[in-house]
C-alpha cells in the first residue's frame, strides 16, 4: 500500500557468476508464493527493467504501463493477476 495497492517484489539479483542457472526463476517462485500467501486472491506488481520484461513476461507479468526512468535505467510497470 505504500507505492501499489498491490503486494510488490523488490529487487531481485542474481551474482553474475550464477546467471544463467535458472535461480532468477527460483527466486522469483519463492517471492510469488509468499505474495499469495500472504496476500490471497491479489496481484502483484513490479517495476521491471525494461531489457527484462521478457523474462518477467515469462512468469506470469505482463506490461501495464510505458516506459520509465528509475536510477537513469529504463524500466516498466508489470502486473500479475490474482490466482
């Protein structure tokens, strides 16, 4: 409730010596799980950079706005429906 009236995930980062393993996906799966629980029957948006809005796409986001600056990186603002 402080920035979306959805639950939100922050930042995710893998180091770069694990990119590549799939562990975005596992943390992403495990911040998911935790909105749901949490908050049943919600959303949940995020402020993805813009270059990963494919992957985000791939779990489950989609794109609900245009893109943004954030810290001078472009950036978009992606929904996931309520399960």
């Amino acid at each position: 409730g402080v920035k979306y009236a959805e639950p939100s995930i922050g930042r995710v980062i893998t180091s770069p010596e694990t990119r590549g393993l799939g562990l975005g996906r596992v943390l992403m799966a495990q911040g998911i799980a935790r909105c749901e629980a949490a908050w049943p029957a919600r959303g949940i948006r995020i402020s993805a950079q813009a270059h990963l809005a494919p992957f985000y796409r791939s779990i489950g986001f989609a794109t609900v706005g245009g893109e943004y600056l954030e810290d001078n990186i472009p950036h978009v603002e992606m929904l996931k429906g309520a399960t």
